[in-house]
C-alpha cells in the first residue's frame, strides 16, 4: 500500500500501474520505430522529467533527447497562448520527432508544439503523453498516451501544483484546499 502525501485527496495512479504502462509505451515506440535511424525525442520542461527519464530508459531504439520549455498564458482564460522559452538545440529537418509530454490538459501546448516542430519539416513527427484530462481540449492526437484521468489538479510524477510535489512517485489528486489557499 502506497503512503499518501497528506495534501492529497486520493491516489489516481499507483507507482506500479505508472511503471507497467511506461514499459508497454516504450515498447510500442520501440516496434513502431524499429526501422527509424535513430529517435528525435522532445521532452516538455518541466513537467515531463521524470516521465522522460523513465520512458527512454525502456527504449531499444537508438535515440537523442532534446528539451523545450514553454510558458503557457492565460490558462484561466483559455486565451492558449504559448510563448518558447527555451528551444531545441538542433534542426529536426528530416528526422524521427517524439513530443513527450506529462499532461494534456486544455491541450493548447500540445497544439502549439505541434504545428511549431511541423513547420521545422520532421520525417515524421507524433506524440505521447502520461496522462489527458477528461475534458474538452485542442483536440490533438495523441499517438502514445499513457492514461485518461478525471478533470481535476494532478501532482506527482512531474506534474506540480506551485512547483511542488513533482517527484512523489504517483499522480495524486491534489485537495483542493490546498490550491484555494
Ligand atoms: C503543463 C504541462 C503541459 C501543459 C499542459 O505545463 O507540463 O506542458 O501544462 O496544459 P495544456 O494542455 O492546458 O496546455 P506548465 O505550463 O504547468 O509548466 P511545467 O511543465 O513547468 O509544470
């Protein structure tokens, strides 16, 4: 039995469930794109961290890591603006790309990523994701996702609430007090 954080409300995903389900998206990665080269991967800051680390350990593919931040605006307004604060090292023209994300939640910084890394005209280009809200959103694809999670806030495992709580070793619902403060 896990032990729970006390600010939180309930454990959505367990250490357990998060480790099969990453091992199953690696291997899929690793069939999908066994006859590739090698594997672009773009690792969103900060939240997909630890994901990250987890996932492309379990690959049996050749493959790089890169990272992007971004700052999403207005997130309360749904405004969906995004601003790059901190790009990819290389060109990705003509290659492999894998967007891993940890959260797809309006969905805005997905879209927004997609169609920037697009634009920069990959060999191919698709997506994963640990876990999307059950909600409306930007409605992209996302190739490789790890779980479906009810619309409330999420810590643990990358995601956090103030930048906190990143590395419990679970998605957790957050109580909400904690956020009303
Ligand atoms: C989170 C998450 C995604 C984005 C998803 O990032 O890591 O990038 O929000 O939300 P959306 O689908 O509504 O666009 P955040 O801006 O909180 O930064 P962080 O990764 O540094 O925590």
């Amino acid at each position: 039995m896990t032990e729970t954080h006390p600010d939180l409300e309930r454990i959505l995903i367990p250490p357990e469930a998060i480790e099969a389900r990453v091992t199953e998206l690696a291997a899929q990665i690793s069939q999908d794109f066994h006859a590739a080269q090698r594997l672009y991967i773009v690792g969103i800051l900060k939240g997909a961290f630890i994901f990250l680390a987890d996932l492309t350990r379990r690959l049996s593919i050749p493959h790089i890591v890169d990272f992007m931040a971004v700052s999403s605006y207005g997130k309360s307004t749904d405004s969906g603006a995004v601003r790059i604060l901190m790009d990819l090292r290389e060109p990705i023209e003509g290659q492999h790309v894998l967007i891993v994300e940890d959260i797809v939640d309006t969905g805005h910084t997905l879209k927004y990523l997609y169609e920037i890394l697009k634009g920069r005209k990959p060999a191919s280009l698709r997506t994963c994701a640990l876990v999307r809200k059950e909600r409306e959103n930007q409605g992209v694809p996302i190739d490789y996702l790890g779980f479906d999670i009810p619309d409330v806030w999420v810590v643990g495992y990358g995601l956090d609430y103030a930048d906190l709580y990143r590395t419990l070793p679970y998605v957790a619902e957050l109580k909400s007090d904690v956020y009303a403060k």
